[in-house]
C-alpha cells in the first residue's frame, strides 16, 4: 500500500471528517514475516534474521549486564510488600531467589535478532534513519520485574556500518541455555501505520476503544496476522498493550521513578512529556514459539531511541520496555 492509498483509506472510511489530523499522523513500518531458510532459499537467504548468532565485527564484545543494582532495588521492594502480606509465600520464593544472584556480577544478555537496514530501505523508506549497516538488538532477563531507576543496562542496540567486516559471534559460556534462541529469517513488508492508543493526554479523543478506529487500524495494518505470524514491527507506531512508553523512556534515561514524577507540578510534568516526545519505536518484537520467545507469558519487548540518535547513528542509549496483558 503507497502513501497515497493509505490517504485514500483514511477518506474512504467513516473517520474521513478527521482526515487533515490522522494523515499528519500517518508513518510508514515494516511488518515483519520470520521464515524458515527452507520457505526463502529459493530467493537467496534473506541476513536480516532473529534468534541464532550474531554477525559483528572483531574486537566487539558480547554485551553483558550488571544486573546487581536492579536486583536489589526489587527486593527492597518487594520486602516491603512483603512486610504487609507475608502470606504470599510465591513472592518470599522469588526474593530469595534474586539474593542467589546479588554475587553473580555482569551476565551475558541473549542475543534477539539483526536487522540489515539495506533490506530493509528495498521495502521501506524511512526518513532521517540509516538506510545500511544493520543493528543488532540485546536483551536481559524479562522474567525480572521492572524497575524504572536501573533499567538502562539491560539491553543493548549495537549499529555496524555497512563497508565494516562481519563474523559469526559465538554466545558465551555463561548464557543460559533457555536463552540461546532458533534463527529464522526475516522479511519486511510496508505499512501505513497510526498510533494503536492516545499518545498523550493532548490526543484526539477519537483514539480509545473507538470501533470504527479500530476497524481502520485493521484496514492499514495486519493486526489480523496470518498463522504462525506473531506481530513483529519495524519503526511506525507500537501495538500497545498496557498504554503510551514514550513518557516512561524518558523517565528511565533521566532516572526519575514514578513516586518522584508525581511529586512534580503541572509544569515540570509537561516539560518531561515534551522530552519524551522525542523517542521513537524501533522494533516490536512478541512472544513467538517458533523462536522460544516468552516475554511475560505472551508480551511485547519494544525498543525505542531519539530521533535525534537514530539520525546520527548513536544507538547507545536505546531502551526496551516490556509489556503484556
């Protein structure tokens, strides 16, 4: 679909009174198809892929994650919880399970997938992003509950230029086995895509749980995905599941938890969500069997950075929020 059916989808559906407003919103995405190499051989093996290995160059270490810090800010946490309902003896199992591994130090963070962004620019045009080179996305423990002051380590978003040799890299030792991931290999298709949920308190009201929304959202994206298809996304809007992260981005990359935002006055909290406006999505990527993903039972992990960083080629300050029903 071009831009310009998508425009015409818009004024042929029963929300064309709101045209002028939803095409300023409108952003081209990649739905993503993962495949087997038996279903793509035929056309050459696509790099782009998720799960298996990853193709770095030499002298680029596997990231690693001090995770100490966010260990036992969840068990003072979840401590204090448990002061008031000591009957929870499920939450007393888990504290005293993350105290086993206070002494683990930095542990290697599982390897999810590769995107080859030149690929990707034959199948979708994105502008003020790299259109070579490819990224490599990294991720911690998702069983691990989440904690807004410490949450920057855990993943990682490594950008190779496209002239820059590539290896196979092996995972290391340390990686748990449950970890280490099937390949599959990835294809991308474009979509025209809109914002699944309000993205801030100022938004059009049009957005919540309006049906005939809803309908057109299915109309310009695959939301009814066919067999075996997870909804995998490139760029473009999250499908959301529990509400905007652009807010809760930049309360992570400032390392202001929630009690502390609350605190703040009208004023103070509207400049923060200006801030936050400046993240966008990179990828969406959900609970898959195929590649053994569980992200909280059937999550979402969504990787975000700032324009202004994906411009440059600067990805070290991505960040990945999961969420799930």
């Amino acid at each position: 679909m071009t831009r310009e059916e998508a425009i015409a989808t818009i004024r042929n559906s029963t929300l064309s009174g709101d045209i002028d407003y939803l095409v300023s919103l409108i952003r081209p995405s990649a739905k993503i198809h993962l495949h087997e190499p038996a279903e793509v051989s035929g056309f050459g093996l696509p790099k782009s892929s998720f799960g298996g290995l990853p193709l770095l160059p030499k002298g680029v270490d596997w990231p690693l994650w001090d995770r100490r810090e966010r260990l036992q800010e969840s068990i003072d946490r979840w401590e204090k919880v448990m002061d008031l309902a000591p009957q929870y003896e499920w939450m007393r199992k888990n504290v005293e399970k993350w105290k086993q591994h206070l002494d683990d130090g930095p542990i290697p963070l599982a390897f999810l997938g590769q995107v080859f962004l030149g690929e990707l620019a034959r199948n979708i045009s994105l502008q003020d992003w790299p259109a070579s080179g490819s990224l490599a996305f990294f991720y911690g423990d998702s069983a691990m509950p989440r904690n807004t002051t410490a949450d920057k380590g855990h993943c990682r978003v490594i950008y190779v230029p496209e002239e820059t040799a590539l290896f196979l890299t092996a995972c290391p030792d340390a990686l748990d086995e449950e970890l280490r991931y099937p390949k599959l290999h990835a294809t991308f298709h474009l979509e025209w895509a809109l914002p699944s949920e309000p993205l801030d308190e100022d938004s059009n009201p049009l957005f919540p749980r309006n049906p005939e929304y809803r309908d057109l959202l299915g109309t310009l994206m695959s939301w009814n995905r066919p067999p075996n298809q997870e909804p995998h996304r490139f760029a473009g809007y999250p499908q959301q599941i529990q509400g905007p992260m652009e807010q809760e981005c930049q309360l992570i990359a400032e390392r202001i938890n929630w009690t502390e935002f609350r605190s703040f006055d009208s004023d103070r909290r509207a400049q923060l969500r200006k801030r936050g406006k400046d993240w966008q999505l990179l990828i969406q990527l959900a609970s898959d069997r195929r590649l053994k993903w569980v992200w909280s039972d059937v999550g979402l992990v969504y990787y975000w950075a700032r324009r202004q960083d994906i411009a440059e080629l600067n990805f070290d300050g991505a960040l990945a929020i999961l969420q799930s029903g």
